[in-house]
C-alpha cells in the first residue's frame, strides 16, 4: 500500500468521525483563537511602547534625565556635567 494512499484513508476515516467529535474540535479552535489572539496583542503592545520609547524626548538629553520634573531630578549635578 502506498504512503499517499494510507494518509488518504487515514484523513477520511478522521473526516467521517467529525461529527461525532464537533465539540471537541470547536473548543481546540477556540482556545488556539484566544490564545493567538493575546499573544498577537502582547506583541502589539510591547512594539507600541517600544516605539513611544524611542519617539519620547530629545536624543542629546540622556534617558535617566528625561524623568525629571520642572528641573529637579534626584541626580547630582556632578553625575550631569558633561566632558569637553
């Protein structure tokens, strides 16, 4: 018997037992559905903070500056002079 024959007799044995197993089969769909869909939105997320991140502020001013409220920050002054 040849391979392609027997996955044709095996998929059609699966199919004709697909009513009986609907249930089942309609729960699997719908959790890789949810589970897909929270990792598409993690991953949406995570790239939109990523890029409001490198979007935010100006690019002389380093990071650990940024934060600082009407020109105080818990920085030094000595940690904020820059070299020449």
């Amino acid at each position: 018997m040849s391979m392609l024959r027997q996955i044709a007799i095996v998929s059609l044995l699966n199919f004709r037992n697909l009513r009986q197993r609907l249930w089942q089969s309609l729960v699997i769909v719908a959790g890789m559905t949810c589970v897909i869909g929270v990792l598409l939105s993690m991953l949406s997320m995570t790239e939109g903070l990523h890029q409001a991140y490198l979007n935010s502020g100006d690019r002389a001013t380093p990071s650990w500056f940024r934060g600082a409220r009407y020109g105080k920050s818990t920085v030094p002054s000595h940690a904020t002079r820059r070299a020449s």
